[in-house]
C-alpha cells in the first residue's frame, strides 16, 4: 500500500473514552495528518460506525486535515470450533464494510491469541482458512487486511510472514493480505535486540500499515516509552520501508507509563522529523 506523501498520525484507541471529533481536534493540534480510527468506535468513543454516522465522522476528520486511512478491527481465528470462526470472520467483514463505505483501504486484523490447553498446531488450519475467507470477501470490498503481530500465539516475523504466504499462494491466491507491523510487540512477546531486528526484516516486505512503539529491555521484560526515547531501531526500519516505496501510513501508538496525549504528543514529533528527509531520498 502506497501514499502520495507518508502520512503520520496515532491509533484512535488511546483516546478510549473521548468522543471522536475531540480526537481529531486533538490528533490534529500534535501534528498528526491521519488517524486510524479503533472499529470498536461505539465501546471507545460513543458511537457506532454505520452508513447514518459514517458521513458525519468523514466530516468531523475532514474539518481537522485528517485522512482516515485505516480501521482497527478485531478477530481471533485461533478457534477449533466451526460456527465461531465463521462468527470471528463476520465480526471483522463488519468493520472491513464500514471501511469500504468510508473509503478506507486498510483494516487490522488479528490471528488469535493463546487459549489453555490449545497449541499453534491445533488451530494453524482454523487461521489460515479464516485468512482466506476473510481475504475474499475483504478484496470484493476494496480492503486489505493487515494482520498486527500481537498476543503470544504466532508473534514471530518469520512465522507470520509463513502464514501469510500459504494464505495468499494457495486457494484464490488473494493478494490484499499483509501486516499492521507494530513496531513493539515483538520485543514485548520476549525477543531480543537481535531478533527484533530479524523479524523487522522478515515482515519488511509485506507491511500495510505501521503502528510505532519504541522502548527498553529491562529485567522485567520491556517498558515502552515515547517514539526515539528507546532502543527500538525505529530510524532504520522507516529507512528500509521508504526505501522500498513504500508511503505509509505511521501511526503512533503510545502505550507506556505517565501521560498518554504527551507521550503521543513526542512520539509524532519525532516521526515527524525523520520521516520528510527518508521520503525526500539521499541529497544529490
């Protein structure tokens, strides 16, 4: 997926609680030029995305500069049982039609976190046949998917960029499959610096959308902090993503401790002032 100019924002879920157009107002005021609005919109902002409110919330985005370029939707196709995958798949075709009638072409979608008693080999088939109706019915909509690497299921870029191919390289070959690459959930999950690094470079060439997270290890785990504050290789990873033409959109998603608008508020400063120079290539 490829943008005129990159495109920098924040995730709308982090405003949970706050009703959308001070969202907007907001996002806006920090510098933000797009927003990835959370498909949850009635549980987090107080109204429902349908084709009476949709009008009003393109209005409310347009009024403040804001592109809305993607929807946070929700599914866990980790599931043995048929008649709940086919429930998780309508549940994400839900917010992949409301982003068709908002013009909207990316939609974040889950594999499925852990479940007790239940492994990766037991539910890899019920996600890859989910992937795959999903897939299909999101491409008649003009929506690409962008599986996030989130939960502790199937947290690893290789192994996610394994699902992906035998998603896309098998029954209708859908091509509208890639990742909402959150830049801290790999670390999070427990790798190291080293295979942070390798997992930024498996999934490299299939992201959509990128959710920016920065932090440190500890000998607890990890901390977030905002976006530049940490040891993620952030600079490189957005280098290597415009290198290859790719245009966003990059959003943060601030998640550590102490004030959420500030840490926001840092975070979209500091992707401002990297992004324009990578996207403007080398000086001659």
């Amino acid at each position: 997926m490829k943008f005129e100019d990159i495109s920098i924002g924040a995730v709308s879920l982090g405003w949970s609680g706050t009703p959308l157009p001070q969202v907007f107002e907001e996002l806006a005021a920090m510098g933000g030029t797009c927003v990835e609005i959370n498909g949850n919109t009635e549980r987090h902002h107080g109204i429902a995305l349908n084709s009476e409110t949709i009008p009003q919330v393109l209005a409310w985005a347009g009024d403040c500069g804001l592109a809305i370029h993607s929807l946070s939707g929700y599914c866990d196709f980790a599931q043995q049982d048929g008649a709940r995958l086919e429930a998780e798949i309508e549940q994400l075709m839900t917010t992949c039609r409301a982003a068709a009638q908002m013009n909207v072409p990316i939609v974040r979608a889950f594999t499925g976190d852990v479940k007790a008693g239940i492994d990766l080999d037991a539910v890899r088939p019920s996600i890859v046949a989910g992937f795959r109706q999903a897939c299909e019915q999101a491409q008649a909509l003009g929506v690409t998917l962008g599986i996030e690497n989130h939960g502790r299921l199937i947290n690893d870029g290789p192994a996610l960029v394994e699902l992906v191919r035998e998603v896309t390289l098998s029954g209708n070959g859908a091509h509208n499959l890639g990742f909402t690459l959150d830049t801290g959930n790999f670390a999070w999950a427990g790798h190291d610096a080293a295979q942070v690094e390798a997992d930024f470079a498996a999934v490299l060439p299939y992201v959509v959308s990128v959710h920016i997270k920065d932090g440190t290890w500890t000998g607890e785990g990890f901390d977030f902090v905002p976006a530049g504050e940490g040891e993620l290789p952030l600079a490189q990873l957005l280098h290597d993503l415009v290198e290859r033409g790719w245009r966003g959109p990059v959003y943060s998603e601030f998640e550590g401790a102490g004030d959420f608008r500030e840490g926001t508020r840092k975070s979209i400063a500091y992707l401002r002032h990297v992004l324009p120079p990578l996207a403007a290539g080398p000086t001659p």
